[in-house]
C-alpha cells in the first residue's frame, strides 16, 4: 500500500468514526428506545383487541412496513416544507427511523405475546392480578424475552440503515465519507474502510446481544 | 352454604357444554366433581371462577347474588381475592422461582408488603414441602414439585375456597401420589375445595361430596360414601366400575 493512501487511511478514521459516534449512535440509540416504545405500545393495544386503537395501529403499521424507508425520509424532509413544516435533518431522522422501527418492532413483540402460552395470563387473573398487573409482571417479561433475538436483528439493521440519512443532509459515517472522497477520490478505501466501521459497530452490538440473551435466560430450562 | 351455583348454561359454538348445571359447596367441604371427558366439568369450574363467561347462570357466593352471564369486572377481580385456582398444567409463571410464584399475588395483587408477604409464601411452601425449592425457577421443577408450588400459591392468600381442575392429570402415576397428599392434608384441615378429578381414590376417600356429570348436566349429586356404595342413578354406577379396572 502506499504511503499516500494510507495517510488518508489514518487521517480520514477518526473523521468518519466521530460522526459514527456522534450522530449514527446516536440516532441509532434515540429513534430505537422510541420505536420500543411506540412498538410495546401498539403490540400491546393490538394483543387486548382495544377497539378504535387495534385498527389505527394495524393502519400505521401498513403504511411504514409497505413504503420504502427513503421515501419516508424524503417526504418528512422535503416533502413537509411544502405544508409548512420543516424539519431539520438529524430530527427529521430520529422521526422517520422511530415510526419505521416502531411498525415492524410491533409486529414482533406482537408474535412474542401471542406466543406466551395462554394459562400465563388466565394464572396471573387466579392469583389476584388485575388484567393489566398480569400483562406488565409476567406476559411482558416473557414476550420480550422471546424478542429479544429478533429486536436484536432489527437494532443491527437500523444501525447501517442509518446510512440512509445522508440523502437527507445528516452528517453520519457514510455522509462523512462522501465528503472526505470527494476531496481525495479513494472511493475504494474509503467506503471499505466506513464499511468496516459498520462491521466494528455491528459486532459490538452481537456481543451485547449475546449477553444480553445469557442474563434473560436466567429463568429458562438448565436442567432439573 | 359458600358457593351455589344454579342453571348454568354455556355453549361453544353449537356445541353447549353446560345444560343447565346446578352445584353447591359448603364451607369445609370438599366437594369432587367426576364424569367422562366431555362431561362439562372443567367448563363448569371455570365458568365458576369467570375463566369462562357462562351464557346463564347465577352464582352465589358467601350470600351474594351474581349473574354469571353479566358478571361487572370489579366484581370478578374481588372474588378472584377470594378463591384460588391450580390448574391442570400447573400455570406456574414461567418467569418466576418457586417462591416469586406465592408471593406475586400477595405483594402485586393484594398489595401485600414485600417482607410479611415472604414469610407468608415461605410458610405456603414449606406446607407443601417445596421451602428448600424456592429459588428455582418452573423449568428447574418437575411436574409434581410444580404443582405443588402451583398449590402454595393458591393456598398462601388464604381463599375461601380452592377450585382444582385435574391437578394430577398431566403427572406421571409416581408424582400424583405427592400432589394427591398435599391435597389430603388440605382437607384434613378443613379447606373448602371444589375438585374436577379422575383419581376416583382420592374422591372416595378424602372429598365429602361428588357430583358426578355427563353431557353437560348433573346426573347425580351427594356424599361420596353414598355414590360410591350406593349409586342411585345407572350411568353413575357404570362410570364408577368400569373407571375402576
């Protein structure tokens, strides 16, 4: 390798690691904890059958799974200036990534509710719970911990699709390295080397995931 | 008289379960209701404990009226305080140990304090033996070490009355013989039960009434000694023998 090349190796790493850190973490951290809450909130609606709720929640979660997450971010962005609302870009995401995530998380804590079997609940309203003691002590628990896997999954997808926010004008990782190229025209080097800032990313949260899942499973079967 | 129930009616569909069922249960006794699979029995019992809305029926319980087909929320949730029910699978809350299972219904559903609702589950459970058990989890349980915990929990709240819905049936023949004798001795002390069972064993020799069902209604009710020796009703004697062999 030459030494020009890896100069701008060096040089560019921190540049495009301290957005990483800085924005696609971030972002990342803020619209997820949102999307968990929007997601608890709609699985939960949906699993209780709440009338006027079930449907508005079964119509939000069309709408985001059946539209690309770009087009969402450019109708949020470009689009609601028109009407008047105009949103900056780092917002702008954390709006658009937090609906999106929200839509599928729901379905999946939806799917890890309706798989806690059914004389949890009937147990919990024996022993004195109310309806909704019941679902916060024991259903919930359990559900999350069969979603933990998959939201796991989703956490790592939303992590690089962060990336899609530079077509909105946030400065993440990919938006820095597009900028850092167009000065020096390593195409090649550079988006490898953000590419594996990703990976670095990603394989931390595995590693997180994976302990995670072993400190959840305290209660599972090891045996009698 | 505790608990009565009248005319109780309850349909799957188009198959009706219920035809009209009546039962009622003393304070202190200990009442096994029997009859073939189908009979109706355990979706009497959990139309009883509202498990099961019944399309009719009216219940009375320590001399208050309700419609079962109409029964208001607050008023399932405050006889629910006052009963208690094991259940066939045990239903132990996979998330909890041994003695988080006791104490859940006390501290959470019954507002409880923490320390006095410990000493209480602990007490529940050293009854059915499973004290030195109590920070495992279900999965760590076997069946019966389950439904014995599942029992603790039921008795720590102190209910008026306990419902069972065949607590032995998912159990190997080796760990009935322990569940069967927690049960004994809750009778012996005087604990108001209300069993659907297939341990005809057990409802000779420890329940005080039987109430033998088939296709959805009562065909005869009355001291266990006096269905087992002297059924008056044919179909209750064919059950009784040919369950015997």
């Amino acid at each position: 390798m030459d030494s020009r090349l890896l100069d701008i190796l060096v040089d560019s790493f921190p540049k495009i690691l301290i957005p990483g850190l800085t924005v696609t973490l971030p972002l990342t951290a803020i619209a997820f904890s949102i999307a968990m809450v929007i997601a608890v909130a709609a699985a939960l609606a949906q699993f209780a059958r709440v009338p006027v709720i079930t449907p508005i929640c079964r119509f939000y979660i069309w709408i985001f799974r059946g539209t690309p997450l770009l087009v969402q971010l450019f109708v949020v962005f470009f689009g609601m200036p028109k009407v008047g609302i105009t949103i900056a870009p780092f917002p702008a995401a954390v709006i658009v990534f937090s609906l999106n995530e929200g839509a599928y998380c729901a379905e999946t804590v939806r799917a890890a509710l309706e798989a806690v079997p059914s004389g949890q609940l009937e147990a919990g309203l024996c022993a004195g719970l109310s309806y909704l003691q019941t679902m916060r002590r024991i259903i919930l628990p359990q559900a999350m911990r069969t979603a933990f896997p998959p939201l796991s999954n989703s956490i790592i997808a939303m992590v690089k699709d962060t990336s899609l926010a530079a077509n909105i004008t946030v400065v993440e990782m990919l938006r820095a390295t597009e900028q850092i190229n167009a000065r020096v025209y390593e195409p090649l080097a550079l988006y490898i080397e953000v590419g594996l800032i990703y990976l670095l990313f990603s394989t931390v949260l595995t590693w997180l995931q994976r302990i995670g899942e072993k400190r959840l499973s305290a209660y599972e079967n090891r045996g009698v | 008289m505790l608990l009565r129930v009248e005319n109780v009616h309850k349909s799957f569909g188009a198959l009706k379960v219920l035809k009209g069922v009546e039962l009622s249960v003393d304070k202190g006794d200990v009442v096994a209701i029997l009859g073939p699979s189908g009979s109706g029995k355990t979706t009497l019992l959990r139309c009883v404990n509202f498990l099961e809305r019944a399309d009719e029926g009216v219940l009375t319980f320590d001399g208050e009226r309700f419609d079962l087909a109409r029964m208001a929320k607050r008023d399932v949730s405050r006889l629910r305080k006052k009963t208690a029910f094991v259940f066939q699978s045990y239903n132990l809350f996979l998330n909890k140990t041994a003695l988080e299972n006791v104490t859940e219904g006390l501290i959470t559903g019954r507002g409880i304090p923490k320390t006095e609702a410990i000493k209480t589950a602990r007490r529940a459970l050293d009854k059915v033996g499973m004290l030195d058990r109590a920070d495992h989890y279900p999965s760590q349980l076997s069946g019966g070490q389950q439904q014995r915990t599942a029992i603790a929990r039921a008795i720590a709240a102190q209910p008026e009355i306990l419902y069972f819905d065949e607590p032995t049936s998912a159990l190997d023949p080796e760990l009935t013989g322990e569940v069967l004798a927690v049960m004994r001795q809750l009778a012996e002390e005087g604990m108001t039960m209300l069993v659907v069972t297939h341990e005809l064993g057990f409802a000779r020799t420890v329940s005080s009434q039987v109430v033998f069902m088939e296709g959805g209604v009562v065909v005869e009710a009355g001291p266990s000694r006096q269905i087992f020796e002297a059924p008056r009703q044919e179909r209750t004697r064919v059950f009784l023998q040919t369950d015997q062999t």
